[in-house]
C-alpha cells in the first residue's frame, strides 16, 4: 500500500494569508495618513476663546439696533470698467464710515475703507477689480457705535443694499 503525501509548504508562500492580511494593513496605512493630515494643517477657522467671541458677538446686536434706531441705511455698487465703488447713505450727519469687505474665505483678501460722505451722503472710493466671490461687508461709523452688514455676490449682484435688522 502506498501512501500520498502532498508537499509541506510554508505559510508565507500561500496567497490566502496574505490577501487576508492586506485589508487591515490597508486601513493601518490609511489612518497614518489621515492623522499626519489633521495634524499638519489645523483649521483656521476655529476659535481658541469660544466665550469671548460670543460677547462680542452680543456687543455687535447692539450696534445693530443702534443702526435700526437712527433708521441708517447704505446702499453701494461698484462699476468693473471704471474700478470704482460708490455708495450713498441716508443720513449726513454720520461722519466717515468703515467699510469693510471681507472675502467668504480667504482673510488675506480682505478689503478695508474710510469713505467721507458729501452733503448729499454720497461717496465713492477706488477699488481693484473684485474677485468673483461672495463679500461679507460691513459699514459701522467711525468710533463704532453702530453697523450695518450683510452678504453681496458680485458680479451676480452689481448692487447692495444694507438695512438695520
């Protein structure tokens, strides 16, 4: 009677155990990768002193209702071919104004004004060409005792409007 006996052959030369082995070697590697991202660029847009923000968030409603009570309001366009922003307000007796144009995203586009209003309450400033994107503007009088803000999509809006909530 004879008897078959198959070849012996290691686990490592097997295919079995090591395509088993590549999924969770797989998601190892990918982890890796993910944490160095997390840790080597943080988000910027989050803030250390939470609380702080939320106060002066607070102190910012209230220069809302000062705006509404002086019954403010500012309208501004800016014209592309000419580079030119030009606005007016309804009240003459406001003194210069801080406009601040403040990109969605990107700080270091940010855009910072002192219009003089005429007798009529008309101003105008030069202004580079804008970027197409979305403005968060701000116009607040100059010792900061009122505001008014809003969102304007130029060039889909040519115009803003800003009123007191």
């Amino acid at each position: 009677m004879t008897t078959l006996t198959m070849p012996v052959t290691p686990w490592w030369k097997q295919r079995w155990p090591w395509l088993l082995a590549a999924g969770p070697a797989i998601v190892a590697v990918g982890s890796i990768y993910t944490a160095y991202l997390a840790m080597s660029a943080p988000d910027a847009l989050v803030v250390g002193d939470y609380y702080k923000q939320g106060k002066a968030i607070n102190q910012d409603l209230r220069r809302d209702h000062v705006a509404s009570q002086m019954g403010l309001s500012v309208a501004l366009g800016y014209d592309a071919a000419s580079g030119t922003l030009s606005g007016r307000i309804n009240r003459k007796d406001t003194g210069p104004l801080l406009l601040h144009l403040s990109h969605a995203t990107l700080p270091e586009k940010d855009i910072k004004l002192v219009l003089v209003p005429d007798a009529n309450g008309m101003f105008s400033a030069n202004l580079p060409l804008l970027e197409r994107s979305r403005w968060i503007v701000l116009v607040e009088g100059q010792k900061r005792e009122w505001r008014l803000a809003g969102a304007w999509s130029w060039p889909a809006q040519r115009g803003i409007a800003l009123l007191p909530d």
